[in-house]
C-alpha cells in the first residue's frame, strides 16, 4: 500500500463519465459525499469526486463541491508530491473559479491530475503548473 493510499480508490474509477441524456449514478454518488447533492451530471463535479474519494477512504472530507474550498483542506506541502491534492485556477488566478483532483506525476512544467469531470469523466489530464494555486495533503486521522 502506498502512502497515498487514496490514489487506489481514485483509480478504480477511471472512466466513469456523465451520459448524455441521461445521468450517471455513479456521479451523483459523488455528490452524496458533499452538501450539495445534485439530480444531474452534468453539474461540475471535481470536487464532488475529491470529496468522495476521501470518504471512501475515511479521511477527513470538507463535503464541498467548489475547487477552490480545497485550498484550505488538510495540510499544505510546499511542493507537489504524488498523491497530493493540487488546487488549479481556471479563468483567472483572481476568479472564484477553479479545478482540483489527484497529482499523479510532474512532468517539466506541468502537472498530471486524476480527476473527475475531465473530459466529462474521471481520467488523467495535464495541467500547468502555473495554474496551480496549492497543493494540500488529506487529513489522516477521522
């Protein structure tokens, strides 16, 4: 078992994706783990799937659906780590408006995420590094 031990059950959701005209259970799920339970899913979900992992994994969970919220979360690292939490902006670095999801490997000037809600599904996507407003470490103890 890895230290981020939370990877694997992100994981193991890779290609769950919203359905077009219709809605994806396992999404709304998601959702269930935060405040906000939505009917649909095509609602922005990051964080809702962030907030489902930890639960899953019986870790602290800030039960939040917006991204940014994350940046007050568990414990910030000076540096990305695998694992880790990364918190982006989207739009602007001064916008309420932002990503969040697993970072999985630095590549130069970038960062690889596992997330959901990229692409309309969980997966792998590359970021830069410059949209990353913080990096944050779950809360281990529940």
């Amino acid at each position: 078992m890895s230290e981020a031990y939370w990877i694997d059950v992100a994981r193991a959701e890779h290609g769950v994706s919203e359905i077009r005209g219709g809605e994806n259970e396992r999404i709304l799920e998601y959702f269930r783990s935060t405040v906000y339970h939505a009917s649909e899913d095509e609602v922005p979900w990051c964080a809702a799937f962030v907030s489902w992992v930890l639960d899953q994994c019986q870790l602290d969970n800030p039960s939040t659906v917006r991204a940014r919220d994350f940046q007050e979360y568990g414990t910030e690292l000076p540096a990305w780590k695998p694992g880790c939490i990364a918190v982006l902006w989207r739009g602007s670095p001064s916008a309420s408006t932002g990503h969040v999801g697993f970072a999985i490997e630095q590549m130069g000037d970038q960062i690889v995420l596992l997330g959901g809600n990229q692409g309309d599904r969980v997966d792998l996507a590359i970021f830069p590094i410059s949209q990353v407003l913080s990096y944050r470490w779950p809360t281990v103890s529940k």
